[in-house]
C-alpha cells in the first residue's frame, strides 16, 4: 500500500513540476486533455489517479514516457515510439 501511495505522489509531483518548468497553465493542459481546469488541478493534487488513457496523453503533451510519469525511471526523454 504505500509504495501505491508513493506511485501516485510521484505522478503528480512530476505532472505539477513539468507543467511548471514549461511555463504552462492548468487551463491550457487542461484544454488540450478535454477536461475542466478543475480536474486536472485534481490530478496535480493527486485527488483522483490518472487513467491509462490520460497519462499516455499527458507523456505525449510533455514529450516524456509514461514510464517517466510513474516513475518508473528519471529519464525524461521518451522512448522510441512506433
């Protein structure tokens, strides 16, 4: 159980951080996954878990891995894709 807490502290720690480090707003990462500004600050928060769906999106916006996002591995870079 708490290496299934720290998994999602790690998520949106790193979801928060690149979101920062690129000078982007909630509601612009929140446009671009079709959701409310409220949602995605519940995902930064760690409110509610990502889905498959959402987090393979997010990796593709921040030009990281979903791997990166669990935290799975600190390379940002992603990996080569199909």
């Amino acid at each position: 159980m708490a290496y299934c807490n720290r998994v999602i502290e790690m998520v949106f720690e790193r979801i928060r951080n690149l979101r920062e480090d690129s000078d982007i707003k909630q509601r612009q990462v929140a446009e671009y996954l079709s959701i409310s500004q409220n949602t995605y600050s519940q995902y930064e928060t760690g409110t509610i878990a990502l889905s498959a769906e959402t987090a393979i999106k997010l990796a593709q916006f921040y030009g990281t891995s979903v791997d990166y996002l669990l935290g799975l591995t600190d390379e940002k870079a992603p990996y080569k894709r199909r």
